[in-house]
C-alpha cells in the first residue's frame, strides 16, 4: 500500500497511516457486511482511482475471485466512486451488479480523515446466497451500518487505539450489541457461552453488561466501577476478564454513526484454553531455568571438590591434571549459569567465550593477555556446551604450551558468523604469538588429552573441522569450522476464528 500510495496519489504521510490505521480495523466492517472491501484512492491528477488496499470476508462468500489491488480505474467508470468521494456521503446502487453470473450489491463508503476525503471503500457484497437473516445477521448488518457511517464521519477508526487483528476477537468469536445505557440488546451464541464460562446462569439480554461482568469478575473494590464501565462499552477499549473457571478477551467499540453515542459494539473471545497454554509454557521455561541453575550449583560444587583434592595431592602431575577438570568442569557451568537467565535454550555466547577466556588467563605462565574479536552470536544449549568445552582446552593448551615463564603474548580469539539463514557457519580462530608448533608435530594424531577432547567434541558432537598450523608470523592459529543449524522459533497458538451461523 505505501508503495502504491506514494507513487500514485498526493496522499501526505499522515494521511497513509489513517489508511494503514483504517485497514488494521476493517476485518470488522468485513465480517459484519458479510462483503469484500476496496479501498479506491483517487490518482495525483484525479483522473483515475488506484485500489490500494482489498479485504475479504470470512462470513460469507467472495465477490471477486482475482486480487484487485493495484488495479487502476478511470473516473466516470464507476459511478458510485464518484459520487462519495465528491459528496462525501455513502452512496447504494439501487440494482445489483451481475459479475460472472453473480449478483452483486454495490456500495460506496467515504474514507474522512479531518475533513477531507482521502478515498473510497466499495462494499461488494454476494447476494448469490442471500436468505430470510436470522437475528445474528440483522445485529451485524446493523452494527457495519453504523460503522460505515463512522467511517464516512471520519470518527473510525479511533486514532489512539492501535489493534493488533490477530490477537484481538473477530466477529464471529462472540458479539454483544449494546443500547446506549450498556443494556444487552443481543448476544450470539458464542457469547453466551463464554459468559457462562464464567458462571453467568441466565440469558445475557435486559441485563446491565458492566455490572453483570464487575459481577462475574472475581475482584471486589475500586475496580469494579472501572471495569463496569469499560465493559458497557464507554470507550475503545480491550482488556480480559478472569473467573474462576474461564478467561474472556472483550473488545468494546462505541457506536457514534451520527456523532452521538448511540451504544457499543462488544467483541469477545474464550481465550481459557489459550491462557492455560501459556501459563503451561511459563512453568515449563521456569522450570528448565531452575533445572539449568541446580546444574551450575553442581558443577561449582565438583569443582571445588576438585579443587580441594588437588591441594592435597604431592603429585605435580596430579595437581594439574585436577586443576584441567576444574576448568572444564567451570566452562560448562558458565553455560548453564547463562541458561539459568534465559527463556529458551540458546544463549548469547559471546558473553560465555569472554568469560572463559578470563579464567583460563588465570593460569598464564607470563604476562599474556587475551581478546575477543568479531562476534558468536546466539546458540543453541547443544552447540553451547561442548563448544565452550572446546574453547577451554584450546586456550589453555596456548597459554600452558606457546608460552614460557615470564612471556609476554597475546591470544586473540576470531569469530565470523556466514551463510544464510537456515545454514550457517561459524569460523573461529584462536591465534598466539607464543613459541609455535614443535617441528613435526601432527595435531589429528597428537596423544595431548586437551586435543584429544577437541577433536572429539568439534568432528564428533559439533560436525566441524579443526586444524592447528603456524601462525602466519609466529606462534600458532587453531581454526574451527562448525555448522550452526538455525532452530525455527515456538510456533504461535492457532487463532482461527470461525464465523457463528
């Protein structure tokens, strides 16, 4: 729609987003109609009408088969167009229009924004399958009147209320027409029955709607005037009320066809089963939290049991094989401690490699300090862990074997993030400038328990490739190159909305 907007009509920026705002909201006009909306603009030169903007019903059956949007009309075409955007006034074509053998009643409804006319919808509607209406379809055909009049009258939509149309209830959900005092004048099937989810016992219509919720609602006190009165429908608003045994989202929507409040429009939606869904996931995520905590406390207490053990062993050898455990041991407690704050199993691992890379500094012979450039990103726990495992064993093997006592160095760690979405690659470096690779050595067949680990963990768990090879100018490069399988994110609850017979 900007695109078509600005390159075709004269439109302001302020004026598109009253058109955006507009068609955020005209699922309802839509659904209430049981009609196919177009939102014509009319062209820079005012010869013609560009259609911006196409809406389907979900209440009943299309009338155009083909996407319009985008089609250009010349004025005089289509005379109802015409006579709304210069009048200003909704305007109804006396005889249908037949399309393909499919009649077709024809409307046109102005588009006001500060009194101006920004364009025209055209209400379409299928009269292919039109019978005696039931009293659910008289209450929504009355309730599009009165919104199409509010259109016209530039006092709909509300400019302060931003609606999300995925979230919030649609028409066939449940709907409750008020009069002007907040008296039920109609209530659907669909929303009865969520009021008695809430425990209501009786039919809904006659009935004060802003006292019978406060009623239903399980507060007491101040709250329940404010909830009465927003549940009578005195201003758009949206809010949920919660009972004992059901949730109910509730959308109200003033009537002011005429610019007096003639009573509301009330859209609501058994959300319980949603609500306990979601309240299900919270647990869950709180309790894998808690689950990730407890490890890290477990891990910190082996290590410290290591570390006493090692205090009390004579053996040199000993000493640093127990010392090697506690760091391995630390470098998947910080990935668990990480876990712990999260709300999902990944973790931002530039945060974890910065704080291994400090506690494997503690052990340096010289003077060797170490820096991170470029970034990891976000991991999943199961690239994580073995990869901070990986990290500890390299960076210790360069601090312990490319640097003598007294040194001073520096061990730099590279990360590139590459590839597309769904498949990429993480190219990590670890550099020193220490004393380099003895001649001859091979690190695919080296005994070393530290390279051991790594190539296990990076070929076997990760599904990368490690190589280690003399630094350009001096010292020693170890590259890493791992897959990183990007995981879809947790599908959003089903809403789909099925209109009410």
């Amino acid at each position: 729609m900007n695109e078509l907007v600005r390159q075709h009509t004269a439109l302001s920026d302020t004026d598109l987003e009253w058109l955006h705002l507009l068609v955020s909201e005209w699922q309802l006009l839509s659904d209430l109609s049981f009609a196919d909306l177009v939102l014509w603009v009319p062209t820079r030169d005012g010869t013609r009408y560009v259609s911006v903007a196409q809406m389907r019903p979900n209440t009943g059956p299309t009338s155009y088969q083909d996407d319009m949007v985008g089609h250009l009309v010349p004025r005089g075409r289509r005379p109802l167009l015409d006579v709304a955007l210069d009048e200003g006034r909704i305007v109804r074509e006396g005889d249908p229009e037949w399309r393909e053998e499919v009649p077709v009643r024809v409307e046109s409804i102005p588009v006001r924004r500060e009194g101006r006319v920004l364009g025209v919808i055209a209400r379409n509607t299928n009269l292919l399958t039109v019978r005696t209406p039931s009293r659910l379809e008289l209450t929504y055909l009355q309730s599009a009147s009165d919104l199409a009049q509010m259109i016209a009258a530039g006092s709909f939509p509300f400019p302060d209320q931003q609606v999300d149309m995925d979230a919030s209830p649609r028409v066939g959900d449940g709907l409750i027409r008020l009069d002007a005092d907040g008296i039920v004048q109609y209530a659907s099937p669909n929303a009865l029955s969520a009021y008695h989810r809430l425990g209501l016992a009786v039919d809904l219509v006659g009935h004060h709607l802003g006292m019978t919720t406060a009623e239903l609602a399980p507060s007491r006190g101040p709250v329940d005037e404010a909830l009465s009165k927003v549940a009578s429908g005195w201003a758009p608003r949206e809010f949920e009320i919660e009972g004992d045994d059901g949730v109910i989202q509730v959308r109200a929507i003033p009537l002011k066809p005429k610019g007096t409040r003639i009573g509301s429009l009330v859209l609501l939606r058994d959300v319980t089963e949603l609500r306990r869904r979601e309240r299900e996931l919270i647990t869950k995520d709180a309790t894998i939290r808690e689950i990730h905590h407890r490890v890290k406390n477990n891990l910190q207490t082996v290590a410290a049991l290591l570390r006493l053990q090692a205090r009390r062993i004579d053996s040199d050898k000993g000493r640093e094989a127990l010392e090697e455990a506690v760091r391995r041991v630390g470098s998947i407690a910080i990935v668990h401690e990480t876990l712990s704050q999260n709300l999902d199993e990944r973790v931002e691992f530039d945060e974890i490699a910065d704080r291994v890379l400090a506690m494997v500094a503690e052990i340096s012979p010289g003077k060797v300090t170490g820096r991170r450039t470029g970034r990891f990103g976000i991991l999943d726990a199961e690239v994580a862990t073995p990869l901070s495992m990986v990290l500890t064993e390299i960076l210790q093997n360069a601090l312990e074997h490319g640097f003598r006592p007294g040194d001073l160095g520096t061990v730099e760690v590279t990360a590139v993030r590459g590839g597309t979405t769904r498949e990429s690659r993480l190219l990590i470096t670890v550099q020193d400038n220490g004393v380099g690779l003895p001649e001859g050595f091979d690190p695919q067949r080296s005994g070393n328990l530290g390279l051991q680990i790594v190539r296990t963990l990076v070929e076997g768990e990760l599904g990368g490739t490690f190589d280690m090879v003399p630094a350009p100018e001096g010292g020693t490069q170890v590259i890493l190159d791992i897959p990183v399988r990007a995981r879809s994110s947790r599908a959003a609850p089903n809403r789909a909305a099925h209109a009410e017979k």
